[in-house]
C-alpha cells in the first residue's frame, strides 16, 4: 500500500524506542513519556501557510500524542501535521 500525505501532512515510521530498568524490566514506548522519534517516508506537497521543511529519509522528532496512527505493509507509522515535528535529528 501506497500513502501520499495531503496538504501539511507527514508520514512517520515510528523507531522502538525500549527502556530496561537496572533490574531487567522492560518498559515499553507505551507507558514512557517522552518525545518520539521517528523516520519521514513520506511528505505532502504544504500549504501557503505552513511549508514542508522535512524530506523524506530524514529523523525527526515529534510528541508523544500527535498525529494519527496507521498500519501500512503491517508496520504502525504516523500522519502528523507539520507543525506537530519539533526537530530534525543529524
């Protein structure tokens, strides 16, 4: 399956992000909170108001509750919105 974003919107290939507590425990991204880090595979072409600064390849982060949740080839991504991208990682 194909997704092409529209408008302001971005595709985002979530990267696992696990915790292992000194005692063994693995806390899973679900119960962390923190902000999330990601991989872009895909971009819309903006809008007058918001411009699309990010391409595709690129690590970005972004909060923990944005954006819509999506499965696409069997793997979870994320459509957020441009403004929902705090930073790109180098």
């Amino acid at each position: 399956m194909n997704v092409k974003p529209l408008a302001d919107r971005v595709v985002v290939k979530q990267e696992k992000s696990e915790a292992k507590t000194s005692g063994g425990i693995i806390i899973p991204d679900t119960a962390q909170e923190k902000t999330q880090i990601g991989v872009v595979t895909a971009v819309g072409p903006g809008t007058e108001k918001e411009k699309i600064t990010v391409s595709v390849g690129q690590k970005v982060m972004h909060d923990k509750y944005a954006g819509t949740q999506v499965k696409i080839n069997g793997e979870e991504h994320l459509v957020l919105k441009m403004q929902d991208i705090i930073a790109v990682i180098e």
